[in-house]
C-alpha cells in the first residue's frame, strides 16, 4: 500500500512519552477507560452528524468492541463511530491534542503526580502499557480513504492508505511484556465494570455485553420506582443493609450535576471522615474520592456524583478554591436539605423511622456549615416526654386521622389535608418534637428555659421527678448531642437557658420551708441536716460542699445537690 507520509508528531515530541508512561497517570489500567471513552465520543458525533443531514444512510446501532489476540500479545477496542481522515489524524493525533509538544509538557509535567484524570489526553494513555499502537479508521464522510496509523512510541510514525470498509475506528495495542495482565478475560471485564460500565453505549468481549449501561442517576426520577433506587444502590454495594433514604440530583444550570446520593445506617465502627461516594464524568468513573466536592459532613453518604463541570486537569488541592467546585458543593448541601424538609413535612413517618441515623448528619453539618445549619433548623426534632391529651385527631373538615403503627410504636398520618398541626400532631404523637414547639409549648410556664436528659438510665429518676411535675424534657442522649450540640444550642440560641436535669433544680420542683422541719428532737436537727451530715461522712471530703433540697409530693422526698 502507498505510504502517505512519514514524519514526526512534533517538536521535541521525545519528551512526550516518558512523561506519559511514567508521570501523567498513577494507574496503568486507566488506559482502557480513556480509549473506550473516546470510542463513545466518536459514536456520538456520528449521531450528531447524521441529525445534522451530514451522513447518507443510516446509522448502524453503536458498539464498542474489544478483542485480544494472545498469540500476537495484542489488544484491541473498535468502534462503529464518526472515524477519521488523514488530515484528522494529522490534526487530532500528530499534533496531541492541539498542542505543542513544549506546552504539553510544560502544562502536564509539573502537576502530572497531582492530577485526578484528564481527559483529553485518552489516545496517548495507550503508550504506558503498548510498545506500539496502531490505528485503522475510516471516515464517515462520503468518498473517505480509510487511513491506518503505526507509531512505536517514539516520535516517529507512519500514515498509510487501508483497506478497511466499515465505518468506524480500531485502535491496536501491542503490549509490553510486563503489561500482559491486560490480555486476560478476567482483568478486562474488571477494568470495564469499574471505569465504564454505565456508558450508554454496550461493550461487547468474546460475543456478550459486559457492561451494565443503564445509569440510573442520568434518569429522571418521575420515571424511576423505588426498586430501581434499592436495585442501583445493591449493585454498588453488595452485601450491605439497604439505605434509610436518597436524594436524586439532577441540575443543568448554572452548572451540569446529576447524581443519587443515598443514607446509610450508620454503623457504630463508621470512619466518617472516609467517602463512599464515587465520582463520574459522563458516566465514566473518575475516583472514589469526592472530599473536594462533597461537603465534610455528608462523606459517609454513599452514591454517585457525575458532573463535566467538575475540572479534572488541576491538582486536588486546587479543587476546594474551584469557584464552580464551591458551587457544585453549596448546591449539594441545598438539595439534601431541601430533601429531608419535603421528607419532613410530607411524610412524618418516614422521617421518624430514619432520623437516628439521619440526625447525626444533620446535626453535625449545623455544626460545620451556617447556611446548612438555616435550612434545617426547623426540622431538627428531639425525642420528648410531652405526651399530648388526645390520640386521635379529628376535624370536621379534613379527613386527617392519626394511628399507631403496628411496629415500633410509631405514628403516621394518613389523609388528604395533612397541615402544620396535624404534621406536628404526628411529630408528638410518636415522642418527638421541635425545640420551636417546645417553647412555645411552656412559654407560660417557664419562658426559654429548657431542661434535657443526657443519659436515660442514670437520670431516670430525675427524668420522673421533672414528669410528675408537669415539666417535659428533651433527651439530647447521642454522642454528638452531650459532646457537641448541646454547646452549640447554647450559643445558638443565647437567650434561652439549657438546663440538664441532673444539674440545678427547678424551683418548682422544691417544696419551700420543708427542710427546715425538725424531726430529730434530741439533736434538734432538721431532715436536711441529717441527710447532709450521712453524706459529709461517706464522701469525706471537707472540701466538697453538700446541700440538700425538699422536693414536691410524688417524688423522692430529698436530693442531695453536690457543688
């Protein structure tokens, strides 16, 4: 066949592949995802192409096909996309990508250790496991000589004329001897299944598909059950408990993101400072580090993330200053919050069920993030001893009726006007509520005071004493209520008073002058002496002191306050 041109690719191009094959990527095996990458643009300009009227003919159902050949050490992916001309392999291949040899290494060799992925530089990936590569293509374009591209990896290469009939591309690598792995059945299925196994389009290996296609999080979720949501999340996850709930992500403007990110139960062992969440680009799997985009307190969600948006050619440590980073991470923030409130306010229920676990995100991102904190804090709820007179609900015109679940005693409201009170209604029922609605529950009684349990076993009886009394409590018993948002409350919100029922006694709690009754006449000592002086004498420290308060019928008759 004729020899269309010999040539080098550029100027000072012998820098180009050492930086390629030792520097540009961490990961070898991510070679196989750029060139499958490409091969989906290709297919997808040829659609383009052909709506445009550009293309006599119809379009042949797009697939990417990958063979080995042991014997020849040889790997190959083909595609039936666009294809290219000489002059497009002159521009596209020789010239890398647009740029000069000297910009690329220039822009690429500094940061190269730095990078997450870059995209635009797919082809050349080949050459880190390839001792050649080799191109066979044919353009779409009527009249089109299909071309074939040889190059050893070294600035030397050779276009030639091919006999190829078929419109499309197929890109041949010749493996290194220390790159073999990638002619096995097993590690080319793998390194599909991690890297591009929800391109839309179908990867065909030894006759089947090996690719899942569907990716759910580009749908849109009125088309998606709940089954589709559980069915994605156990094929990410295998073998783990299904999630509490999820947020379906799906924004075009001002930024592309789509996405489902889903919450787990939490497990006592959690490392919540390590992300589970899995970024995409086009649906092409880029990392399973998300912590420069997803806000600290949501990293032990799980799910997925794909945005073109997000820039993949700068160091990680250039992401968090990323304006649109910064975006793509106040709008995730946004979204889960206004998921849980539609949660909250549409089904009571549902929200109860989950929020022990969901309440430990929501706390914690009210501690890191103001606007966070503003958007939930009206449906941060706590578990309460009020227990409203009524059980059931009724008006004459709604059709709102509250009714006890069978498991786990919980409430839920069902019918067809469910307002603000019959929300709260439900919240109460069940144990729970709002410190907005605790306020104002005991505004009369006690006016931004409010008393709270920290341990329920240890301060049962104090819990009892508050009871009897008509006094509610809350119970702020998690680990991040005793050692981080109870301090948090009370900056919060500095006019009200937090009182731990096991602390400072509330005045109507005490019985007055009961303690100066004297019941002992020989000793003429009072109760409260005597109760003091059993304590003096089984603690033993003179520098502890000890007092005791009278308290009201129906409680213990004394407690000892120890200051």
């Amino acid at each position: 066949m004729a020899v269309l041109e010999k040539g080098n690719i550029t100027i000072h191009t012998e820098n180009i592949f050492p930086i390629i094959k030792k520097s540009l990527y961490t990961d070898h095996e991510i070679f196989l995802r750029e060139l499958i990458s490409n091969s989906v643009d290709a297919i997808s300009k040829l659609k383009m192409a052909s709506f445009a009227g550009e293309m006599k003919g119809e379009v042949p159902e797009p697939e990417i096909v990958i063979a080995v050949d042991k014997d020849q050490k040889t790997l190959s992916i083909s595609d039936n996309g666009i294809g290219m001309t000489a002059d497009e392999i002159k521009k596209y291949i020789n010239q890398v990508a647009f740029s000069s040899a000297e910009e690329f290494i220039h822009k690429y060799q500094k940061t190269a250790n730095d990078l997450i992925g870059h995209f635009g530089l797919g082809f050349y990936s080949a050459f880190m496991v390839a001792k050649q590569v080799e191109i066979d293509t044919l353009s779409y374009q009527e009249g089109a000589q299909a071309v074939h591209w040889c190059c050893d990896g070294s600035p030397e290469f050779e276009l030639t004329e091919s006999s190829r009939t078929e419109i499309g591309t197929t890109i041949t690598l010749t493996l290194m001897d220390e790159e073999q792995e990638y002619l096995e059945d097993s590690r080319i299925k793998q390194l599909v299944k991690t890297y591009s196994d929800f391109i839309s389009v179908p990867i065909k290996f030894e006759g089947e598909s090996i690719n899942k296609q569907r990716s759910v999080w580009k749908e849109s979720p009125q088309n998606l059950t709940k089954e589709d949501y559980l069915e994605f999340y156990r094929y990410l996850y295998p073998f783990q408990e299904d999630p509490l709930l999820w947020v379906h992500l799906n924004t075009d403007y001002p930024f592309l993101v789509n996405g489902i990110l889903y919450f787990p139960k939490l497990r006592p062992d959690v490392d919540v400072s390590k992300g589970s969440i899995k970024l995409f680009c086009n649906q092409v799997f880029v990392s399973d580090h998300c912590e420069e985009i997803i806000p600290e307190f949501l990293m032990p969600l799980r799910g997925v993330i794909d945005s073109p948006d997000i820039p993949l050619n700068v160091s990680r440590s250039a992401l968090t200053n990323h304006r649109t980073v910064r975006g793509i991470t106040n709008h995730i923030s946004k979204k889960i919050a206004d998921r849980l409130k539609s949660i909250y306010e549409e089904t009571p229920e549902e929200y109860i069920r989950c929020w022990e676990d969901v309440g430990t995100f929501v706390k914690y991102g009210s501690l890191k993030e103001d606007k966070f904190k503003k958007q939930v804090e009206d449906i941060l709820i706590y578990r309460t001893t009020y227990q409203p007179a009524d059980t059931v609900a009724k008006t004459e015109d709604t059709t709102t009726k509250v009714q006890v679940e069978t498991e786990g005693d919980v409430w839920q409201e069902v019918g067809d006007n469910k307002g603000d009170e019959a929300t709260q209604l439900t919240y109460e029922k069940s144990g729970y509520t709002t410190l907005k609605a605790y306020l104002e529950r005991n505004k009369e009684r006690h006016e931004n005071r409010v008393f709270y349990c920290t341990d329920q076993a240890n301060q049962a009886t104090y819990v009892e004493l508050y009871k009897n009394q008509g006094l509610e409590v809350l119970f702020m018993d998690s680990f991040i209520d005793t050692n981080y948002f109870i301090p948090f409350l009370e900056r919060e919100y500095s006019d009200v008073q937090f009182s731990r029922v096991d602390s400072e006694l509330d005045k109507t709690l005490l019985q007055e002058n009961e303690d100066k009754e004297i019941v002992d006449p020989a000793t003429n000592k009072t109760r409260s002496e005597q109760i003091k002086e059993l304590f003096e004498k089984a603690l033993n420290k003179p520098k502890v002191n000890i007092r005791t308060e009278s308290l009201k019928s129906n409680t213990p008759e004394s407690v000892p306050q120890i200051d």
